[in-house]
C-alpha cells in the first residue's frame, strides 16, 4: 500500500518536471519568435524603410517629375538669332488618383473643364482616364502657353498637373534650312541641330518627392541646366543675299537643283550655304508652302516622303557630282608644281578634238580655238588643250593630286551625312580616264570638296577643314573652332601663278558676266553632261570664283543641275555670281577701286589695349587722330572703334581706363549703294553722316559691322 502511494507521488513528480520542461521549451520557442520578429520590424524599418516611404509616398503624391530645359539657340556670327525655344507646358493627367482619390462630383468638374479647354467632348477625356486606370502620368496635351496654364491653374482642378517643356522656333523660315535642321522626337534632326545636339539639349531637371518627419510630403528640386548657344560662322547678310539672288534664278531657269556656298578661303569659315530644293524646319513635314496645298495633297504619302527626302538633303554635302571644268585650273597646278607644265613656253593647237588612244574627245568649240598660251586654254575651257597638259602627267601622279586637293576623302566640316566621292582606283586609270578627269568628268566629288580644293589653290597651296560653328557657349566657351590645316598641296609660287592666271577666265573668257566693276575676280565655269551614256539634255552647270586677286577674302561656288533644254542659259551662271558678290564684297570691307577716291587721309587704327594712358596717347598724336578718355585709370581697358579699323585722321577714338564698358554701342549698318537721304534714315538718331551731301555711297569708314558708340560720325563718299 505505501508503495503504491510512493509510486504515485513519483509519477507526480516526473509529470509536473515534464510539465516545467515543455512550458520552458515553449517560452523559449515564444521568446525566439518575438525576437526574430522585431529583428524583422527592425530591418524593415531601418533598412528597407526608404524603400517602403518611397512606395507610401508614390500612393499619396505620385512619381518624380521632370523638368525639360530649354533646348540651346543657335546664333550666326553676329549673334542673330536662327533658332531659339519658347517655354511651353504639358498638361498631365494622374487617372489613378482621378478613379480612386475623388469624388464622382470632383471627377465630372476636372472631366468638363478639360473637354471645355480642348474643344472636344466631355466622353473623349473620360475614356482617356478610363483607358489608364492605373496610370499616374499620362500627356493629355502638349505645348500650352504660360497664359493657358494659368487659366487652368485657377480653376483648382483636381488630378492634373503640368509639366514644363518648349517649342523650337525658326524665326527666319527656310533661312539655311538643311545647314540648321529641325527638332522632332524629343533630339535634333539633320543639319547643325542634329552635330550638335549633345551641346543643344541640356540636361533634365528633376522634381523628387520625399516624406519628412510627421508623414509631411515635401519635394527636392534639382534645376535644368538649359542647352549652350551654337554660334555659326554663317553671316546672315551674306546668307540672305546668297539666297535671295538664287531664288530669284531658279525661278527662272528652273533647274532640279540649285547649290551655292561662301567661304573664305584663307581660314575654312563658311559664311554662306544655300540648298534647293528647301522646306521650312517650323513646318518640317510638307511642302505646302512650296508647291502649293493642291498639289501637295495630290501626291501619294511616297511620293510626298520622297521630295522631302530630297528637299532636306543638303546639296552640298550629300551630293556627290561631276564638277567639269571647275576642276581643270586645280589639273593644270599639279603639273606646274611638279615641273611637267612650262608657263612661258607652254602652247598647244586646238582643232576642235584631240585624240587619246583612239578615243575622240571633242572641244565645246568645234571648231577649235587654234593655238592657245596657258592662260587662254582657261579662259577658253579648251579641252583638247588641258588634256594635252594632263598626258603630260604620269597616272599616279594625277591621281595622287586629285586625293591631295580632297578628292574622294571627308572635308570634316562639321554636319552629319558628308559624302565621301568616288575616285578611279590606280589600277582602273588609264590614258582616257585621265583624260576625261583633266575635264572634271568620269569622277564624283561633293559641292564642298570642290570649293575646299580651289581654295589651296588660291590661299597659298594649303588644303583647310571647312567649318560651320565657330563656337559653343554656356557659362564658358564649352568648344571653339580654329583654323585646320590639313596639308599644303602646293608652293606659294604655284598658288600665286594659277590664282592670276584665272582672271583671263573674268577678263577675256568664258566667265566674262562674273566681272564686278572695280574688283579683280579670278574664277572658272564649269559645265558636265550627266548620265551614262551621256545626255547633252542633262548638264550641271556651275562658276566658281573669288576676290580680290592679290589676297582673296571670298570665295563663291554657284551650281545649277537639269536646267530644261528649252530655256536659253546664256552667260546666267557667271552673272549669277556677279550679282551676289557685288553687295558682299563692300560689305566685308573690300575696297572699290573704281568707286573710291581717296579725298580722306585715312589711318587704321593701332591697339592701344594695356598700354598706359600716355603712350596712348602719344600714339594717337603721331597718327592725327582725336581721343577722348573716360576713367580715372592709367592703363587702357578697352578702346572704340577697336584696333584694325580704318578710319579719317582727326577722327575721334575713344580710350576706356575703367572696367566699365560704354553703354550703348551701335553695329554700323551697310550703306553703299543708298542715297544720302535713305541712310540717314536707316541711321536715324544713333549715328551721324558726314562727307557728303547727296548721291549714292560709294564707301563708308568705319565699315559695316564695326562697333562704335553712339551718336558717332559715319564718313561718307558718294560716286561722282
């Protein structure tokens, strides 16, 4: 009995530490779960927590916002404007917070305001919601003016919100059009907006919302950086002038297509370059302005992709061609460089052909031009007469001449899409190839190449990179051009002789209607048949030409391609040029030799900059001329009219001994050519006439452009 008693109290025991054992267990499996879920708690909170209040914040404010910058104006050298943006905004609608945060009231009003503002039907804006339910950015209208934002915003509208972005305007239309290009999609497309749209574009803005402490939704803003100004080369006088002329020929000769480009041929600046056919970059995507609406509308959508193909393509750079007989002077000074050409002894007989190995080539003249120094085998565009230098040539030396002038290799100018050419290769250049490529046929080269290659031949023998952009500016200079020399093609010696040979082309040749009175022009026509085999229906005619001979400052390339056989071209051509250089030459400060008489002893004006006040002015003294100080400094901050200028003794030059610059300065405009009543006019209060009386302006000191303070005196001389 007592051991039965025992045994119990035994089992007791064992139960109840049993009992103790699985309770611990259990408090401690507890103890491990709170643990492991605070851990947890923790971790969310303190590592993934940004990650969450990001999530939180997006439910409540929605996504970052952008913030576009304005797109980078684009400016000619005189810095005026060729294209610049316009803020505009974007409305924005947020559909999420439309369906789940407002009232059906709120809904409606937002829906009707909207369709209100858009001329369209209150359904058309509540399927655009219903569409993209869980959206919370969806672009329900783009480019609205400041104005219409703010009549918006002062409706109180619930789920929209705008977003800052711009319009690119082009305030000058078709102005160098394929030389600019256009913006679409969101990046620039062809010409300078499409080589330079890493400087162009900018760099976004961003709106960031963050949580702050007590759930408070603030927002962190990071500012555009809007896009830098590309400055051209390109003068917008010598522009207009260029496409002026040429539109008003190709109105009348018709051709397919029309090319011309200025440059000066001693530094590779462009200052002008036209491309027809042309399209405006504000209305980029027809040609209504052009053709006509009818007949836009006409076409079938190929036939409208493929002319704007073609107007947006610049001829210049993206055509290759035969140049012709503008080649023929870059022919003859490879041989007078390599010693195969005697200037003085050199004479050749045409009879109106010559034959080369069996292949007759004709002379434009049938009948011939008889016998012909060097000169006048270029005045006359003789073909028997340059071939016969040309077999004079060994191939490889031709052909190493033709690379070397740039044939068939890139200009480097900076625009996309430059063509390349097509040469013969060593192998496939025989006796008659270098025949017809003597005449500037039987190989491709681009507008450019071509008038890059005559330049050597005029500058003093060096083969320069054209260039278009002269400058890229944001708060600093952020790119800068400068003169490239690629290689020096010929001597000076050789450079100096062909360049006076070509005025024969001016004075006694084929060029006679390029001649400018009181200008010494050099130059050479060019014409070549198109097609294979050749059709004498199909031409591409062209003059190429440059002033003044003894240092040239311009030079000019004219192209006419597929004028029809029935219009009668005469000397156009040549005239073409003619007309266009005529006002430019006086404008680039080119003196007249016939139209100027110098009554005026006229001094150019030293730099005075960092000199101190008193040689400055011992300077002056020495050259007659007057001065004005302004300041209480010793030494020369600045000067007016600058350094270089050409102006009348006794003419007053104003010193600066002061960092601050005068405060107005006036661009002294272009008067030659205009009575002495219609410049006064132009000038109006700003500047003062003096010299003459009456009659047409002849000269002008200081030349258009120059810089001077107001109410200065402008010399005048009118022609007798």
């Amino acid at each position: 009995m007592e051991n039965n008693k025992k045994s119990k109290r035994n089992n007791h025991i064992i139960r109840k530490e049993r009992m103790g054992k699985r309770v611990r267990i259990l408090a401690s499996g507890y103890i491990l779960i709170t643990l492991g879920l605070l851990w947890r708690i923790g971790y969310i909170q303190v590592v993934e927590g940004k990650k969450y209040s990001q999530k939180v914040l997006q439910s409540i404010s929605g996504k970052e916002v952008t913030i576009h910058p304005l797109r980078g104006l684009i400016v000619d050298r005189n810095n005026k404007v060729i294209a610049s943006s316009t803020i505009t905004y974007n409305i924005i609608l947020d559909p999420y917070q439309i369906l789940n945060d407002l009232s059906d009231e709120q809904r409606q009003e937002t829906s009707k305001a909207l369709a209100t503002f858009m001329n369209k039907p209150v359904e058309e804006i509540e399927n655009f919601i219903l569409l993209n339910p869980n959206s919370r950015y969806k672009i329900l209208l783009k480019n609205i003016s400041l104005e219409e934002k703010k009549m918006l915003e002062g409706l109180h509208l619930s789920g929209i919100w705008y977003e800052q972005s711009f319009i690119r305007n082009y305030p000058r239309g078709q102005f160098a059009s394929q030389l600019i290009g256009f913006y679409n999609k969101e990046k620039g497309q062809y010409g300078i907006e499409q080589f330079f749209e890493k400087y162009l574009k900018g760099k976004d803005g961003r709106v960031y919302p963050t949580l702050q402490q007590g759930d408070v939704i603030m927002t962190e803003t990071v500012s555009p950086v809007n896009g830098a100004t590309v400055v051209l080369t390109i003068d917008e006088v010598i522009q207009q002038y260029i496409e002026k002329i040429m539109t008003s020929y190709i109105e009348r000769l018709q051709p397919l297509n029309a090319a011309a480009i200025a440059m000066n041929p001693k530094t590779g600046e462009i200052y002008g370059m036209f491309s027809y056919p042309s399209v405006n970059p504000q209305s980029y995507t027809n040609l209504i302005s052009q053709v006509g609406e009818e007949a836009w509308y006409s076409l079938s959508t190929t036939e409208q992709a493929i002319k704007l193909n073609e107007a947006w393509k610049n001829y210049n750079i993206h055509t290759s061609y035969e140049p012709g007989s503008t080649f023929k002077p870059l022919m003859v000074a490879a041989a007078l460089e390599e010693g195969y050409l005697d200037p003085d002894t050199f004479v050749v007989n045409c009879t109106g052909s010559i034959d080369v190995f069996g292949t007759n080539i004709k002379c434009w003249d049938r009948y011939g031009h008889g016998q012909e120094n060097l000169a006048e085998v270029l005045a006359n565009s003789c073909n028997p007469g340059v071939i016969s230098i040309a077999n004079e040539v060994p191939s490889d030396i031709f052909l190493d001449y033709m690379k070397k002038f740039g044939a068939g290799e890139l200009t480097g100018v900076d625009l996309p899409a430059e063509a390349q050419g097509l040469l013969h290769s060593i192998k496939r250049f025989g006796p008659v190839e270098k025949a017809t490529a003597s005449m500037g046929q039987t190989f491709m080269i681009t507008p450019l190449q071509l008038i890059t290659g005559f330049s050597a031949l005029i500058n003093g023998g060096y083969l320069l990179e054209p260039y278009v952009v002269s400058q890229v500016v944001g708060e600093t200079i952020i790119y800068e051009n400068t003169v490239n020399i690629k290689r020096q093609v010929i001597s000076n010696e050789t450079s100096k002789e062909i360049t006076e040979i070509l005025e024969k082309v001016i004075s006694d040749g084929t060029g006679r209607e390029a001649s400018i009175t009181g200008y010494q022009i050099g130059g050479k026509t060019g014409t070549a048949e198109k097609g294979f085999p050749r059709n004498p229906d199909k031409e591409i005619l062209s003059f190429i030409g440059y002033a003044p001979i003894q240092d040239p400052e311009i030079i000019l390339l004219i192209i006419f391609d597929e004028i029809p056989p029935q219009i009668n071209v005469g000397g156009q051509i040549p005239r073409v040029f003619n007309e266009i250089l005529t006002p430019i030459l006086p404008y680039l400060g080119i003196q007249n030799k016939d139209l100027y008489t110098p009554t005026l002893n006229v001094v150019t004006i030293p730099n005075l900059v960092e000199k101190d006040i008193y040689t400055a002015i011992e300077t002056l003294n020495e050259k007659d001329l007057n001065y004005n100080v302004k300041g209480g400094g010793n030494i020369i901050f600045e000067q007016y009219p600058p350094a270089g200028t050409n102006l009348p003794q006794n003419f007053k030059v104003t010193l600066y001994t002061d960092t601050d610059k005068p405060n107005e300065l006036i661009n002294v405009p272009y008067l030659i050519g205009l009575s002495i009543e219609d410049a006064k006019e132009i000038l109006g209060e700003s500047l003062k006439i003096e010299g003459a009386i009456s009659g047409e302006i002849s000269s002008q000191i200081p030349k258009a452009n120059t810089k001077i303070e107001k109410n200065s005196k402008i010399i005048v001389q009118t022609m007798n």
